[in-house]
C-alpha cells in the first residue's frame, strides 16, 4: 500500500530512458546557440545528478530482484516481505529471524504523525508484509504458522510466524510479488472491470487466512476484513467527489501538509541513501513532468496542487470501481492487520489478472485526524452513509486495466531491516 501524495497525472511512454533525455535536451535548447548550449550542458549535468536517465536503479531498487526463493532460508521469506505494500513508503517493519521463525515488529520510528495518529497505515502496512511472509514460504520449502499481537505486554511485537519444513511450491501470488506495483497513472477508461471480476477479489478478501498459511491469534482476536465496492455511477460518483474534498481538507491543514512532505525524496543522492520515501517516478506524472522534476526544485504548494489535480483529473474519473475493505473495529491492532493481508493478496490476484490498483487513503486519514484531535466527524458521517451500518473503512482503493507502466518504489533490503 502506498498513499498518494506526489502529482498523479499524465502517462509514461515506451523506452523511458531514451524518450526522457530525448524530450528533456529538447526543451533544454541543445544545439539553438553557445549560450544555449552552455545553459543545456548545466542543466544535464543536474539532471544526470538528480538520476534522469537512471530511473528505477541503484542500490535503492536492488531489492526487486532479492524476492525469489534462491536459498530456502528464513531471511529469503524477508526478502519477499521488504516488497509488500505499504503507506508513504515508509516500510514500517523490522524483523527478528531465527531458522524457524519470524517475529514482525513495527517500527514506530516510522510513523506518518498527523497522516497516520491512530496507527492505521502502520499497522495495514505490516499486515502487508506478514501476507508476503505466508505466501513466500512455501516457495523457499516452508510451512507458516501466523500468531498475531502474541505478546500483550509488547504491542510493537506484531506478529510471530512459525516455520516448518515442508515440500517447496510456487504460486502465482508469491510469483507476483516482484511485479506488484501501485499504478497512479490514469485507468483504460474503454475497459471496465466485469462484475464476475469484483466478485472474485471480494472472494479473496474474505477468505480465511489459513487459505494462503494457518493462522492463530494471541489475545486480539482474528477478524476477517470484508470488501464493500463502490461500482455503480452514483456510488464512483459519491466516493470520488469525498475523496477530492477530502485532498483538500489534508492540504488546507498545516501538520498534515508537514508530516506529509517529510516523506517525500527528491535527490537521486538521498533516495539512494534512504531507500524509502515517495519519489517522482511511480508518481503517475508524465515522462517529461517527472525528468524537469528532477531538476527544477518544486515547492511543497505546487506539490501539492499537482495532488489535487491528479486526484480529481485523472485518478477519481478515470477509476473503473472504488472498493473499501471494512471492519467492524476500526481501533482493534488484530483487525487492521487483518486488512493489511487481505489488501496484500487481492492487490497481487490483480497483477496476476492484469489489473491495476491504487490506496486513496484520504478519506480514512482525514477521518483519524477527526478522531484525533475532537474534530466534527464530517467524514466519518460522510463515509458511514455509503458504507454497511457497523462497518469501517480501514483501508479504500481503485481499480482498472493499466494505459501506462507503474514504475517501482525504492526499498530497503532485508539486510537493513533484520534485527541482530
């Protein structure tokens, strides 16, 4: 999972790499005059310095290609969990691992603040990776056990995962895991998902866990996430319309907007170095948006300005169906985990059947900022109207058929998140 927070529209064209300098030395002026020429060389150096035409290498990408059960060892299982989805990038886990088990901790070094004060994201983010642990394990010839919160006392400690050796096997989910990527870019529009479709994902959703690695509970009890879609013209057309006013109130508010842009890496140096973050390449934006971007410094107000328009431009209307998945807690740890998987496995049953998918968390994240801090629940009621009587969103998305290539997201290697 991967909260939108960088400008979202515009598509990315064939053969990146060539096409971006091509278009970028083309408004540069390369060959119109000497002083033309000596301003185009500057600002190719500071292109190749803010990684133009290195999209998607370096160390910080190294990870992509880490996920396949090479060793049959408990650290390959990790591998798998550093790709799993998560909000802001931010990879909120850390691991302790022994040959036969896993402990998932949170690392709430890396919280989102005022994005996330409840710990929602946190912890859909680690139900996230838990799923990518269960569904790695057989590949790399191991059976998965699943406690949840199995330390009362330590809340951090969010999971616990047994491993037993057992005949290896890959499926098409675990398969997918190195290609599943957030698609922010506008949705094919001539294709709409078949209602046989949606029902096959609410399927998945729901279905117990033990369907994908058994599973246990600590004190918090297991609570299944349901799937509620908005598919009908006038459900799109209500949760679109809260979701773009949602964007606003998020950037009508100044903590928000901090917390947020905390997160945000702009330098190829610092992605590098960090491994984590929202960058502009999966952003949806255009070739050339996301080339000047790189080297033209952008504001955190035109950031956020591109948010909106992407938001209600391009992402909103060109949604082939909004889902919600939904609880009937929305405070309980075990139930957001819960979620965190479900959204794992569906967003993965997508890749493998073509499909694209993207978080729209601003309607839930305005929500726990009006929990929060006492405010009117004005999206809460708003949000409640379209949804069953009891249940809560945790987690809400879209879906479509691709019209560009979702780029990756930088990552952090196992090495960097295993606990000695």
């Amino acid at each position: 999972m991967a909260t939108d927070r960088t400008p979202r529209n515009g598509t990315h064209e064939p053969n990146g790499r060539t096409s971006t300098r091509r278009s970028f030395l083309k408004v540069a002026g390369i060959g119109v005059g000497s002083v033309v020429i000596a301003g185009a060389a500057g600002l190719t150096w500071r292109a190749v310095d803010g990684g133009v035409f290195a999209s998607g290498t370096g160390e910080a990408f190294a990870a992509w290609a880490q996920a396949g059960p090479e060793a049959h060892d408990a650290l390959g299982l990790v591998r798998a969990a550093v790709l799993a989805a998560n909000a802001h990038n931010a990879q909120p886990w850390q691991f302790r691992v022994t040959d036969n088990r896993i402990d998932v901790f949170a690392d709430t070094t890396r919280n989102l603040g005022t994005m996330d004060p409840l710990l929602r994201e946190m912890d859909v983010s680690l139900g996230c990776a838990i799923e990518n642990i269960v569904l790695a394990a057989p590949a790399n010839g191991k059976a998965a056990t699943v406690t949840l919160l199995p330390d009362p006392a330590d809340p951090a400690h969010v999971a616990r995962i047994d491993l037993e050796t057992a005949e290896a096997s890959v499926s098409p989910l675990f398969t997918a895991i190195a290609s599943r990527h957030t698609d922010r870019n506008a949705y094919d529009l001539t294709r709409p998902v078949s209602a046989a479709e949606l029902t096959k994902l609410s399927g998945i959703a729901a279905a117990e866990p033990a369907e994908a690695g058994r599973a246990e509970t600590g004190d918090t009890a297991l609570v299944g996430a349901e799937l509620v879609w908005f598919s009908a013209p006038a459900e799109r057309d209500a949760f679109g319309a809260l979701t773009v006013r949602a964007t606003e109130a998020i950037i009508a508010d100044p903590q928000q907007v901090a917390d947020d842009a905390a997160w945000y890496r702009t330098g190829w140096h610092e992605i590098q170095s960090k491994k984590d973050g929202i960058t502009i390449d999966p952003s949806g934006q255009s070739e050339f948006i996301r080339a000047v971007s790189k080297v033209v410094p952008v504001s955190t107000a035109q950031n956020n300005a591109g948010w909106l328009t992407g938001t209600r431009d391009s992402q909103v209307p060109t949604a082939a169906a909004f889902g919600a998945l939904v609880v009937r807690d929305p405070l309980d740890a075990g139930q957001r985990l819960a979620v965190g998987r479900a959204w794992q496995r569906l967003h993965l049953s997508m890749t493998v059947d073509g499909l694209r998918a993207q978080p729209l968390c601003q309607v839930p994240e305005r929500i726990d900022r009006e929990r929060s801090t006492c405010l009117t629940p004005d999206f809460g009621q708003a949000l409640a109207a379209l949804l069953p009587a009891g249940r809560h969103a945790i987690m809400t998305f879209r879906i479509g058929y691709p019209t560009a290539e979702a780029l990756p997201s930088p990552r952090r290697p196992a090495r960097e998140v295993v606990l000695s």
